[in-house]
C-alpha cells in the first residue's frame, strides 16, 4: 500500500498532536517529512524516528502564515526528489473567550494557519498525490467542528471551514485514487492553554479528553481504512452524534450554558 520512496508530510509536527503523527506513522514504516515553526524540536523528532524506526525523516521549519513559507515547503519536496502521498494538514492554533476581546491580528493568524494553510498546501501537493497514488489527506478539525460553540466563535468556524471542505474535497477526488479525511477529535491536552480550556470544564472535560498519543493511533488507523469522518473515542463518537439530533434553538442555549466559562479563559 505505502511505497519505500513515498513520504508522509506532517504539518505542526513539532508537538501535541502533530508529533504523535509522526510517530504513528514511522511506527507503520512510513517516511515522514516534518513541518513546524520550532527547529530544534524537528531536527529532534527527526532524528529519534530515524533510530527507532529505521525509515527516513527530514525536516523543514515553516511559518505557515506566509504563502512565501508554504510554497518554500512544496519547493523543498521538489528540490529533494520527495514524493509525497500522504499529507497530513495537522497545523493549527485555538482560541476563547469574549469575542471583542482578543485582538484582531490573533483572529487574523488563527484564520490564516487553520485554514488559508489547508488549503495553499493542498493546492501545491494535490498534483503530486495524484501523481504517487494511492494517496491520502487527512485535515484536523475537531469535534467541534459541527457545533457551533459560544466564545470560541472564531476557532469553531475555523473547524467548521475544515470539515466542509474535506468532506466537499472527498467527493472531487473519490475518482482519482486520492481517500480524504477529516479527524474530529474531542478535547486533547497539548498545551498550556488547552489545558486551561479543559479545566474550565470540570468533571465533563475530564470525561472526554484523550491524550495526543491515542489521537494519532485513531486517525492513521481511520485514514487508511479510508473513513471520511474520524471521531477518536467512544464517548466522544456518541456526544458528537447526540448533539447532532438536539434541536438548534435549545443546543445553542446549552452549549451557551456550558462553555460559559471560556469567558474567564481569555486567549
């Protein structure tokens, strides 16, 4: 299925959810190409994958804000002869709180990596996995993506821009040996500030949450089973589907009732 020259692309591969990606993926005898801002945390991760799994990992630091930084990365495959067949568009950023106060540039920066990223990536590399398929994307959303959440406007409609355009995207290329996927995880403990999130949350986040590690083993396992939506846990699985089936007007009042205290968490 996956070919000794191919390569895995892993964008905001440096932590969280991204390095477990990558880790994965080697674990599977896949070759990985890493893409974040952090250097060091690269050439790091790289060269652990190459000791303990024996595939191939190189690494390129990137802004992926700037179009100039996302088209370097697509040059650099091409300058190094890597064909790329699975490209995992991982790179993202969050945020909460009263709307009006966070500033305008943090939307700006949000809009631009959790999405203009997606897409400026998939323009480039699309040719390419057509080129070496059977090939696969995958887009991290989340499992909100489909719920709109009071004082995470913005990064809900980020996600919410993800989940539409994978599931929009599968069906232009069913045809072409190109699978797409969407992983919708529920709340994962990567950093400092979705740490804070989670503990606004009570027992309910304790609940739901699931560790980056058990993300990446749900989402490859789900990507190559080809599954349009991946949705990592059972209990998150059942929330998305009940909040699917609760009426607008009242899930909006809930999630308004229970998100309520995003507001203490500005970010």
């Amino acid at each position: 299925m996956l070919v000794d020259n191919t390569f895995t692309l892993i964008t905001g591969a440096s932590m969280g959810i991204g390095r477990c990606l990558a880790l994965e993926c080697a674990s599977r005898g896949m070759n990985v190409l890493l893409v974040a801002l952090e250097e060091n945390l690269l050439a790091e991760l790289a060269q652990n994958i190459r000791q303990q799994y024996g595939v191939e990992a190189d690494f390129k630091p990137a802004d992926l804000t700037q179009p100039a930084d996302i088209r370097a990365v697509y040059d650099w495959c091409i300058e190094r002869h890597y064909k790329v067949n699975m490209l995992l568009s991982n790179a993202g950023i969050g945020s909460g709180g009263i709307y009006e106060n966070n500033p305008l540039e943090k939307y700006r920066t949000l809009v631009l990596l959790n999405n203009m990223a997606a897409v400026q990536l998939t323009h480039h590399f699309l040719p390419m996995l057509k080129q070496n398929g059977p090939a696969w994307l995958m887009y991290t959303s989340s499992m909100e993506a489909t719920i709109p959440i009071p004082f995470k406007a913005v990064y809900t409609a980020s996600k919410h821009f993800l989940y539409g355009f994978s599931l929009a995207l599968k069906e232009e290329l069913r045809d072409f040996g190109v699978s797409v996927s969407v992983l919708c995880p529920g709340p994962v403990a990567t950093n400092e500030g979705s740490i804070a999130r989670l503990k606004t949350q009570g027992k309910i986040g304790k609940l739901v949450v699931l560790t980056p590690e058990a993300v990446a083993t749900h989402a490859i396992k789900g990507l190559l089973a080809g599954r349009r939506v991946i949705v990592p846990g059972a209990l998150p699985s059942l929330l998305e589907k009940l909040l699917l089936c609760i009426p607008r007007n009242l899930k909006m009042k809930l999630l308004k009732r229970v998100f309520g205290k995003y507001k203490e968490v500005q970010q």
